[in-house]
C-alpha cells in the first residue's frame, strides 16, 4: 500500500501579517501563502509521480485552523506531515538582515524519526539556490506536537530578506523546493526518486533515451499500442501479462483493418 504523505501549506491567503513588507521592485507586498501554497501543490505531483499518495489537509486558499489539519491526518492514519513555510525575523527590509532555511520537529524528537525525515529532506534543500542553513531544530509547534505521525516544519528562506522575498514567487525556485522536498521524503521512505519526464523524450519516467527499446517505446506510445501506468512510469523490464498481450494485439488489429 502506498505511503500517505499529509501537505500542509501554512497560513491561507489572507492571514493577517503574513505576508513581506511592501516591495517597491513588483509595486505589493507577497503574501507567504502564495509560496506555501505553490510548494505544496508541486510537491503534490512529485510525490504521486513516485508512487505515493497525498494529503491536502487546508485544500482551500482559507485559513484553516491548525486543529482541523492535524485531525484530518490523523484521522486518514498518515505517514508523515510536511508543513511549508517562509519565515520573518523583523517585519521590515531595513533591520537585521536575517536569512535561509531551518526545520523543526516536535521537542525531543531530533534524534527520532521526525529528525531522519527533517534531516533527508534538509541534504536536498541545501543542494539548490545557495541559502544560509540554520539547522534542524525543535519546537512546541501546533502541526509537530498534534501529530500522530513524524511531522516536520520547513522554512524556506526570510519574507523580510529583499531576495529572498522575491524568490516566494519565483516559479522556477518554487518547483525546485518542492523537488527537493520530495527527494528527501524519497530517500527516507527508501523510495526511489523518479524525475519529471524531460520534454521531447519517451513520455515515460523511466524510459530514457538511451535505453535499448526507447524508440519502440515510443513509437507503440504514439500510435495507441501502449498504455504506460497512472504514475507515468512504464515498467520496461516488467512481465507481459496474457491479457495485456491481447490488449495490445486487438490494438493494433483495430489500426491495421
């Protein structure tokens, strides 16, 4: 049975005070609920790309309150939570400068699992766009203390960092954090990570190009013969079931008469 993973994109839109002072560069302020909301949402498709399933626990752009996220996983039995968050140290560009990514897992929780998960996923987020790193720490969060399973909490960089805040709506920055996100859950379910399929390739996630049968892949693809499975994958070393045989077969009789 595939892994449940709880997603929870901090705040809704219209939560008061979250949001980056006024930035004269864009003429508004960037409310963090548009960066959480994004991760979530491209983590979503990242982690189902990989085999597992997903929780939206505030599925509308409401505020929904921490009690009803952290029942609803609990009452579906979840693997784990992932909260998405940006952080603020001040609240204005011109004081102390703070900056980068932290994570926070419920206290005394750091040398448990919730510390592996926060740990796994922390090696990826110091992979991508160069970030201070301030640590894996732990703190009486609502989402981390009510949780019944490993729960951690991610701040992906400062709302009062000038360039930081600009990076909240940064698509391409956005996909990245969430990539790495799913990498790090990956590697602690011990799941292998299975990429987005590169645009003009097989149109399978693990059919590469160079693979011997690629182009016969993709040419049975193209014409209606194959079908690959719901998380884009296609099994190319897979055994060939008798009634996927017939399939394919009837097929290719329907495109020949």
């Amino acid at each position: 049975m595939p892994r449940l993973i709880a997603l929870d994109d901090g705040h809704g839109i219209d939560t008061p005070g979250k949001r980056t002072p006024f930035i004269p560069e864009i003429g508004m302020s960037i409310h963090e609920n548009e960066f959480n909301r994004a991760v979530v949402n491209f983590l979503k498709i990242e982690l189902e790309r990989c085999g597992f399933d997903t929780l939206l626990v505030a599925p509308t752009d409401l505020d929904t309150s921490l009690q009803q996220r952290t029942d609803l996983a609990n009452s579906r039995n979840a693997d784990a939570y992932i909260s998405v968050h940006y952080n603020a140290f001040d609240g204005t560009f011109s004081g102390e400068d703070a900056s980068g990514i932290e994570i926070f897992v419920y206290n005394g929780d750091l040398n448990n699992e919730s510390g592996k998960l926060a740990n796994a996923v922390a090696k990826y987020l110091r992979e991508g766009t160069v970030q201070n790193f301030r640590g894996v720490k732990e703190e009486n969060f609502h989402v981390l203390r009510e949780t019944n399973m490993i729960a951690i909490l991610t701040e992906n960089g400062f709302m009062d960092n000038k360039r930081e805040a600009l990076l909240m709506i940064d698509r391409a920055f956005q996909m990245e954090v969430a990539v790495e996100h799913a990498k790090g859950i990956c590697e602690y379910f011990n799941v292998a990570y299975v990429p987005a399929p590169v645009p003009g390739g097989t149109g399978f996630n693990d059919v590469p190009n160079d693979l011997y049968s690629a182009t016969a892949i993709k040419r049975a693809k193209d014409l209606g013969l194959l079908e690959g499975y719901p998380n884009g994958n296609f099994g190319p070393n897979d055994s060939l079931k008798r009634g996927d045989f017939a399939l394919v077969l009837m097929r290719l009789y329907d495109l020949l008469k």
